[in-house]
C-alpha cells in the first residue's frame, strides 16, 4: 500500500493509453483501446476506471473503440469543489464524447456512472447510440424505492444517509489504509470478490486526496437536492423518455441495490429494451463475472434489432 498517495497510482499501465482530455469545465484522465465505434465507460463508487480493465480488452478485440474515464473527482481526474450533481456530470460525459472527435458512442455506466448513463440519456440523447446500465437503477425508480417502496432497499442502501454527515464519514472511508472501502466491496459483492490485490488498488487510489470527498459530493447532492429546486428540475427532466435502446444488467446477488428495484426502470425506457439478471454475482457483474458479462454486452451490441 503506498505510504503517499497520489495520481499517478490511478496509471496503471496495460494493453491501452492514457491522456487526459479537456471537456465541458474539467480535465478528464480517459484510459482508451482498439479503433472503431465508440463506447464509453463510466464507472461508481468506491471505484475508479479500471474496473473496466477486462472490458477493455474484450471490446477492443471486438472492434470497438473503448474509453474508459475518471469520473469528476475520482482518480487522476480534475477534483473540483463543486459539480457533483448529475446533470453537471452527465453534461461533461456528454462534451467528453465530443471531445473525442465523436457525435455520439454506446454509453456503458455501472452505479454511479449507471446513475450518470440514464441522465445523459435523457438530457443529451444524440449523444448516446445505446445505452448500457449495470447495477444502476433509473434515478427516480431509485428514489421511488428508497423512499416510498418496501423498506429493504432503504436498508440495503442506508449508507447513502450516512454519508449526509460533514466529513466524518470521509475520514472513516480513508483511515486504515481505506479498509471500509475493502470492507464496502465485500459486502456488496457475490462470493470470493474480490481478491486481496484487487481490493488493494481500490483501497490505494480511493486514498488520493480529496477522492473520499469528492465521491462522497456525489451522494450528498441526491439526498439533499431532493428537498430543493434543483433536485425538483432534476426530476422534472428524468420523467422524459429513453429513446435508443436499452440493455440493463444486474448482479442476481445484488444486496446493495437490489434487482427488483432495478427492475422497476423498464417503465422509463420507450426503446428496445433487455433485462438481463447475471447469476451469481452481486453488484460488480463486469469484474465478477467478467466472461459471462462481456458476452451478454457483446451479443447486444451486435444485434441490429434488439428485442423489447
């Protein structure tokens, strides 16, 4: 575990590139592989790109040009002290893809990234060929589920209400070489995830300064905003309709965000539209399950007409 934390620990070197890339007010670190159609991968909590490092190879090998970013905050991307609300976030993802010469690419988002997918799906839809959710319901079933739904979800996500607290909850992510953030992980996952070296590199990078923080704005904007005017205009917009197609994929072990309250997101999507429940894998299906994720992501991209 590095005694010094810094950015570099988020280059990890592999069959891809890093730059950085300047879109809508920040500085993206994106790592990128292979040539051909877009598709851009967004990434949660408490992790950063490289959860997407199986993905890309396999998307690479299958003609597809895969970038992976750090999101605002995490990483060696631009850690700013404000822009932590999802539509200022799904506006930089949506200028990221322009910024890469692009009009629009297959947008891959797993929780927060998940979260960040649906919005730019309906704020920008020009931007987003296809859209991909993992572990991600849509915003309002979300809030639907948490708040007036069974209170199995409340419970199962009650840390997002631990977190509304100043800075304690920072210092409790980061202390011990970020051992929540290990122990975070093993709850949320199926069994035998993760191994200790992957753990490890979540533990080092969520311990760059002010990662903890910026992550944690995340949160803090999608309770508190819900009681203010922003949060009100933010589900006014949700309300629209997803109008490219739509493949949504779910760990059946979920016990953080569970698969029925995922479910509930078809009711938003007037699209093609796929549900696929990955067995034996709890939150993290693309790292979990990796072969049979990439098949399931793969077939589905290849499908001219996907079903409904």
């Amino acid at each position: 575990m590095s005694a010094r934390p810094d950015e570099s620990l988020a280059r990890i070197p592999g069959p891809w590139t890093h730059r950085s890339v300047h879109a809508g007010n920040g500085m993206f670190h994106i790592v990128e592989a292979g040539e051909g159609p877009l598709v851009l991968l967004l990434h949660g909590f408490p992790q950063f790109w490289w959860t997407w490092r199986h993905q890309l190879v396999s998307l690479r090998e299958a003609g597809y040009r895969v970038v992976a970013v750090d999101l605002r905050g995490y990483g060696a991307s631009d850690k700013p002290p404000r822009g932590y609300d999802l539509p200022a976030l799904a506006g930089n993802m949506c200028g990221l893809i322009r910024a890469l010469g692009e009009t629009c690419g297959v947008v891959v988002g797993h929780d927060w990234g998940g979260l960040i997918a649906w919005t730019m799906g309906v704020m920008d839809p020009k931007a987003v060929r296809r859209l991909v959710t993992v572990s991600a319901p849509h915003p309002l079933r979300l809030r639907q589920a948490m708040l007036t739904g069974p209170s199995s979800q409340l419970k199962a996500g009650r840390h997002l209400l631990e977190f509304q607290l100043p800075w304690l909850p920072e210092r409790r992510l980061t202390k011990n070489g970020a051992a929540r953030v290990g122990a975070l992980l093993d709850a949320w996952s199926g069994p035998e995830w993760p191994p200790e070296d992957v753990s490890g590199t979540y533990r080092d990078v969520f311990r760059i300064p002010t990662v903890a923080h910026c992550a944690l704005e995340y949160h803090r904007w999608f309770i508190r905003s819900r009681f203010r005017p922003d949060g009100m205009r933010y589900r006014r917009l949700m309300r629209g309709e997803i109008g490219m197609p739509t493949l949504q994929m779910h760990g059946s072990l979920d016990s953080f965000t569970l698969p029925r309250t995922a479910q509930g997101s078809s009711r938003y999507v007037a699209a093609p539209y796929r549900w696929r429940l990955i067995e034996g894998s709890g939150h993290y299906p693309h790292e979990e399950r990796p072969d049979v994720f990439d098949e399931e992501l793969l077939s589905w991209l290849a499908d001219a007409e996907p079903d409904r």
